[in-house]
C-alpha cells in the first residue's frame, strides 16, 4: 500500500486518528520551553541586574569602611585554613523602612560578591552557638598585662553581639532579669547557675573567686552574663566596694587600669554593670571616659538604677554607646513574697512600656522567687530576655 503524502501530520495513516503518542510528546516539549524561559527570568533576577543597590545601614557602614562587596584577606579574618572569611550580610543590600506603627522593615536583596575563590560566611553575628558558649570567639579579645580584654572584631562585631542571647524580635511584652552578685558565695553562685531559667541574665561581681569556671558554666547553661565592677558610693570609704574601686578622686589613667583588671578576670560577658557606685556615677567627668573605653569595646552599661543622681543617660549618649537602666529592685526586702511582688510590678511597667528590666541580687529568696515566677511567665504572654536585648543601641535604633 502507498504511502499517504496528504495525511496529516499526527493522525494515523489507516484510520486518520490522532496519535495520542504524539500529543504527549508535543505537551512535553512545550513544558519544556517554559521551564527554560522560566528559568531564564530566575537567572537574569538573581545574579542582580537591574536589582536596586541600596547603601547598607549606617551601623554597617561604620564598622566596614572599606568595599563591603570584597571579602577582608586580613589575618584575623581569615579560617585556620586560609581561607577568606565573610560576614553574612557581605552578599546582600540591606535596605531598613520605618513603617507607621514605628516597626522597623529590613528588606534584603542579593548582590554579586566581588573577589575570587570562595569565602567561609560565619553566621555567628549575634548570639553563639550553645556547644562553643564557654569559649571565647579570639576575634574579640586583646592581650594586655591585664589579661585578655574585650575589642570589637576585624569585621565589627562586638562582644554584645556575639555573647547576646538571641530574642525572638517579637513586638510583645519583653522583661530582662539580671541576678548579680555571682561569685562572692560558691554556694550561692552554683545554686543561681542550676536553679535559674537559661533566660535570666547573671551578673558576675569582678572581686569574686573562681570567676572563670563559674562564667564557663553560667554559659553552658544558656545564660547571658555581666561583669559587675565596683564604684565609688556615696559613703566611700564607709561603705567600700573592694580594693580597686573606681574614685572619683583618682586620675582618669588609674581608674581605666582598675577598669581593666576588672575586665581581665572573665569573657563572653555582653556588658558592665555597676557594683554600688552612686557618687561615681553622678560625676560625669569620672564616668565619661570609663563610658568611652567601655562603650569602643564593643560593651554595654547597665545601670542598675540604685542613684537617682545617675548621669549614664547623659554620658552614654554623647560617647554613642549601648546602655540600659534597671526599673526595678526586686529584693529590697528579702521575702520570697515581697519579691513575688516586686516581680508582678516589674510586669505591669513592662505591659506598659512594653519592656522593662529588673534587678536582684543572687539571695535563696530572691533565686526561689524568680524561679518560680519564670515559669509562669511565657503563660502569660511575656517573653523574659537578655538584657542586651534591652538596651538603648545606636547601632539599633
């Protein structure tokens, strides 16, 4: 039988049907050509033509100078293998809107990184990975005849940020509870470090004994941590913090000295806190450059919120650096009660301000009455937080 040259194309020659074979193949190929358009259009997107190129906030600009699109190739920066190292925000534009309700937006959109080979991208920006918390990042470190103290990284992370507990940035009711006073009782110390939550700052006092192990542990557990150095109070020598406290009397060199032997005794603290210390903190010219060295290594101040003279506000703002003032005593009195109270308070300042940052010092009572408050606190829709979390960030604002 001849072949039909007139049959058309896709129907079978004997009985002119269509070929259901060939419709599936025709189905395919058309899939097939909107993929690759598809994919194309994904292409052209994300390799970054025509994507608006926004400057990075100004924190960032400020802690990176240089071209931020090309990896740093400094020692510091660099993996034990060699390799460059990048911070995770060095292939985005970051771009941050203000919305009506105050909240703040941050839009990233990818950017090509500059640069040959590849680069290891350390996500540790804020916060620590739990296994390594006892266990200081050497980017943030400086050896002095002091011991080694806190500095802001290569790359401009800062000791807050790296030793921070990380928060949920929800917009809900937010409460910081710092316990000071660790290391002056060993038992009382271990006893803070088991009985409370991981969310409860602790604040360790630099005259203690066996800091080091205590901040190790303290860490291990999930906690934030301070290091409390003592100020001049009022009633100075009457009421005396220690052998290296900070006097107003004395020159600006030999309290950054004291300052610094303080610092040397611990890592992994986010910030400082003061141990008593209300005449020093009412003289701004003491303070301003005790602030100063604070505040350019990348720390905050707690006020623990004790002197109504206080001028940390003040100085703070005008060295830009990261503070926070308590709005509570939780144990004035020492009763698991009054404290129970005293806790309730702190929860009505927070519902109102929407935060709030509480006070005690590491007492059975005061330990017990947290404790057990904590527990209940989630429940009623409030998450407790570090108190860098808290804090009043120029970085952040």
């Amino acid at each position: 039988m001849g072949t039909d040259l007139h049959t058309p194309l896709g129907r079978n020659r004997k009985t002119g049907r269509k070929r259901p074979g060939f419709l599936r193949l025709g189905r395919i190929a058309a899939s097939l050509c909107l993929f690759a358009i598809g994919g194309f259009s994904l292409y052209t997107a994300f390799r970054g033509d025509g994507l608006e190129r926004t400057k990075p906030p100004a924190a960032e600009q400020a802690a990176k100078p240089s071209d931020t699109t090309q990896p740093s190739t400094t020692t510091a920066n660099r993996a034990p293998d060699g390799m460059p190292r990048a911070e995770p925000r060095s292939g985005a534009n970051v771009e941050q809107m203000v919305t009506g309700d105050g909240s703040v937006v941050t839009k990233f959109s990818p950017r090509p990184r500059d640069g040959s080979g590849p680069v290891l991208v350390d996500a540790m920006q804020v916060g620590q990975d739990p296994r390594l918390a006892a266990q200081p990042n050497e980017t943030l470190l400086e050896d002095t005849p002091f011991g080694r103290l806190p500095i802001v990284a290569p790359d401009g992370r800062r000791p807050m940020d790296q030793y921070a507990r990380p928060s949920s940035g929800a917009r809900g009711v937010r409460i910081a509870i710092v316990v000071s006073g660790l290391g002056l009782s060993q038992t009382g110390t271990q006893r803070a470090i088991a009985e409370l939550p991981e969310e409860i700052t602790l604040a360790f006092a630099a005259s203690g004994n066996s800091l080091q192990r205590w901040m190790q542990e303290a860490r291990r557990g999930g906690h934030e941590i301070l290091l409390q150095v003592p100020l001049e109070p009022f009633d100075y020598p009457a009421n005396d913090p220690g052998p290296e406290t900070l006097l107003t009397t004395k020159p600006v060199a030999r309290n950054i000295e004291n300052l610094h032997k303080a610092m040397g005794e611990i890592t992994n603290y986010t910030g400082i806190m003061n141990y008593l210390g209300g005449r020093f903190l009412s003289d701004s010219n003491a303070m301003e450059p005790v602030m100063r060295d604070i505040g350019k290594r990348g720390l905050l101040f707690l006020d623990d919120g004790t002197s109504a003279q206080s001028k940390t506000a003040v100085v703070a703002k005008g060295t830009e650096m990261p503070y926070a003032f308590a709005d509570l005593q939780l144990d004035g009195q020492l009763d698991i009660n009054a404290v129970l109270k005293k806790l309730d308070e702190l929860e009505r300042i927070a519902r109102k301000n929407g935060k709030a940052i509480g006070v005690a010092s590491a007492f059975d009572e005061s330990v017990d009455a947290i404790a057990k408050w904590s527990e209940e606190a989630a429940m009623r829709g409030i998450e407790i937080v570090g108190v860098a979390a808290l804090s009043n960030d120029p970085r952040n604002p």
